[in-house]
C-alpha cells in the first residue's frame, strides 16, 4: 500500500509540475504501446526465479510470441514506434498474466511465492518509470541549481572531473565506447548479480532475506529526494556544451569542460533550464555500482571481477563524460553503503551496532553535503587539508560498514573431539 500511494504520489506530481502522464500511466500504457528503452524482460527474468525450467521456457516463449505480433501488428499498421523500441510488450503481458494465474489458480505458499515473484519483477520496471517522474519534477521545481558550489569544493580533490574528460578525450574512440556501454547497461549487471542470489529461490520455494534488488530500489527511491535539496546539474551542463553538442552553452556559467578547470570565486545559485534533471548529488550511478560490488563479493570468481570492473568503469564513465563532479562520488559511495546497512539492520531486527552504522553513515552524508553548501571556499582554498578530509570521511564508512557487517558474519561453531571411551578389562 505504500508503494502504492508512493506511486499515486508521483502521477499526480508529475501531472501537475510536467503536464506529461506519471509511472502508473506509462506503465499501463506499455500493455499496448511500443514500451520505452527499460528493464521489461530484465524484470521477467527475475520473476521467472520462482518458476521451474520447464514454467521458465514457457513463459520465455510466450513473451517472445507476443512481442512478434505487436511487431508484425505495428509494422502492418505503420505505426510510430519510440526510439526504435519494438519489444518489451510481452514480458509486460507475462508478468501480469502470472499475477492472474497466482490469484485464481495458486493457493497457500505457492500463490505466495508467485505473486512475490511478479511484484519482484514489476517493482524493477516501474522503479524505472519512478526514477524518469522524479527527474523530471527535479527539472520543473527546482529553477535554480547549485554547481558553482560544488565545482568550488571539487577543487579540493583536484577537480577529477576535468583531469578524467581530459584523459578520456585522449585515449581514443574504444574507451569511450566500452565506458558508455557500461554506464548505460548498469542495470544489466544488477540483474546478472541478482539472478545469481535468487537462483535457489524456485528449489527453497523462499526467497533470501536480503538480496541486490532491494538495495537498487531504495536507492532510486530515496536518490531523487536529495536531488530536491541539492540540485546539480553536473560539469557537462554547468560548465560545459551539455549532451547534445552546443545547445547547453546558453545556460551555462562557461565553457570550460573539460579543457579549464573553473577559478576559485564566491559560488551561488545559478539558473538553468527546467529540462535538465538536477540528478548530480550523490552520484546514483556511483550508488549502484557500489551496490553491485558489495553484492558480488560472494558470488565466484568470475562474478567478483564482473563487479570490480563495473565499479571502476563506472567510476570512471560519470567522471570522463562530465556528468559528476568527483564530490559527487564521494557521497555516493557514503549514500550506497548507509543504504545497504539500514537494509541489512532491518532484516537483524535493528541492533545496537546496525543503529549505530545507520546513523554514522547518514551523520557523514549530511556532514559532505553541509561542507559542499557553506564551506566550499575555504575547501578549495585549502586543499591539502579538505581533501584528504574528504577522503578520510568516506573510507569511515566504508571501514564501519566492513567492520560491522564482518561481525554479523555467522561464526562456524568448532568440530567437538568425541569423548575417549574407557577400556574394557
């Protein structure tokens, strides 16, 4: 019910800010409407964990079937088709159709476990659509947003935005390519990490007790809110021509990305468009990425590298490509682990240590963003101080979050030595 009025929420909002339809309008018009680029068989694909192989390949089958007859129904009408987006209408129809199959012809456990599977999978597709709404209320309420504050307090860890556009432009078209693969297809790695701890879940016939998607969810839940206290643009709209060649240079404070690092001066809030969604502080994507990292050290080998690298690449894609400043990571990471700590504190029934690292993790957020708002200045001025300080703050977290979570560890009891027997006589 919450998720739900949440939802209701952000229709109304965004009717009454954007004029556009919210998540709820756009998701049911999917049912029979080309679908917009998202997670639609990514969401099928994790409901499909409740199933079993054969259930599986029947639903995988049904979804295909659907999708070419709305394909060959739109190719005979000549109908428009968004982005080239043609697919996507089955997995949709599955998902519900499941839901109809687990309330009519399910009972017990097994309607249970069904109709979490299709939430499962609905949830990620619409945490898309929440996340579209509520960049674009970020956009039409907030007129105003706050870069100069934050490029001044980025001169404090030597404005790694600049230096990695800089590096990125020089190293040649395939790095670019490889990054923005990356960053566009984050939640393609969230879902392989998250397939691999759900993969028992149709034997045990229960789900585990904290698995990645949670943690994905509520940090794009929680993500935009901050946007709404803190709007930021990013370096490659702030300070740079935007995305889509010149036509950001109109709004911006100069052109100066990635080539000028801005000079130190007195920051304040500056005007921009209300299209651009204020979606820099904290990084989400750094958030994410962060997320599936910690999600992924359990898993094999394979995975744990899979995880390393799509951290690193993304750290380096929101830097390169202009679209954070390199505070914004900061407290993205601080953001992601607080996150996944609340969750996992939840889960352990709120223990002293799970309270404590909750409210570390949210006193250090709030004190980065405090600092990027009023201390900007002396930040940049003083950077052999502010920046390790920075540093520091992070890898506190980072330390408590181990260091607690290490303790929640369950210990392997020791093997007990059989009593010796007496011998007979």
């Amino acid at each position: 019910m919450v998720a739900l009025g949440f939802l209701v929420a952000l229709e109304i909002a965004a009717r009454r800010y954007g004029g556009v339809p919210g998540p709820i309008t756009n998701q049911v018009r999917e049912v029979i409407f080309a679908p917009k680029p998202g997670p639609l068989y990514g969401g099928l694909a994790l409901m499909m964990v409740v199933l079993t192989w054969r259930q599986r390949f029947i639903a995988a089958g049904a979804a295909i079937g659907i999708d070419a007859v709305f394909v060959l129904a739109r190719w005979a009408v000549d109908a428009e088709v968004p982005d080239g987006h043609f697919f996507g209408n089955g997995a949709l129809w599955v998902m519900l159709g499941c839901g109809v199959i687990a309330i009519t012809r399910r009972t017990g456990q097994e309607r249970v476990l069904l109709l979490k599977g299709v939430g499962l999978g609905l949830l990620l597709v619409a945490g898309r659509k929440t996340g579209d709404t509520w960049l674009l209320i970020t956009a039409k309420t907030r007129p105003t947003v706050l870069d100069q504050y934050v490029a001044t307090a980025d001169h404090a860890l030597g404005n790694p935005s600049w230096l990695a556009g800089r590096i990125l432009k020089a190293s040649g078209p395939v790095s670019t390519h490889v990054l923005d693969l990356v960053y566009a297809q984050l939640a393609v790695a969230a879902i392989v990490v998250a397939l691999y701890q759900l993969r028992n879940v149709a034997a045990e016939r229960r789900f585990p007790r904290h698995h990645l998607v949670r943690t994905f969810l509520v940090i794009g839940l929680l993500g935009p809110a901050i946007y709404m206290i803190f709007p930021v643009v990013g370096p490659i709209f702030a300070y740079g021509p935007g995305t889509s060649g010149t036509g950001g240079v109109q709004w911006a404070v100069a052109d100066l990305w990635p080539h000028t690092p801005p000079a130190v001066g007195i920051p304040h809030p500056v005007t921009y468009d209300g299209i651009t969604p204020r979606n820099c502080v904290p990084s989400l994507h750094t958030a994410w990425a962060t997320a599936i990292f910690i999600h992924s050290r359990k898993g094999p080998r394979l995975l744990r590298y899979a995880g390393t690298f799509w951290l690193m690449a993304t750290l380096g894609a929101t830097l390169g490509f202009g679209y954070h400043y390199g505070v914004d990571l900061l407290v993205g990471v601080v953001f992601a682990l607080t996150v996944e700590a609340g969750l996992r504190a939840l889960d352990r029934g709120w223990d002293r240590q799970g309270v404590q690292l909750v409210l570390y993790g949210t006193t250090v957020f709030a004190a980065l963003l405090v600092s990027y708002r009023y201390l900007p200045v002396e930040m940049a001025r003083h950077p052999e101080v502010s920046g390790p300080l920075l540093v520091l703050a992070m890898t506190s977290v980072i330390y408590a979050y181990v260091r607690t979570t290490r303790l929640w560890e369950p210990k392997a009891a020791p093997a007990l030595r059989p009593e010796p027997q007496p011998e007979l006589v």
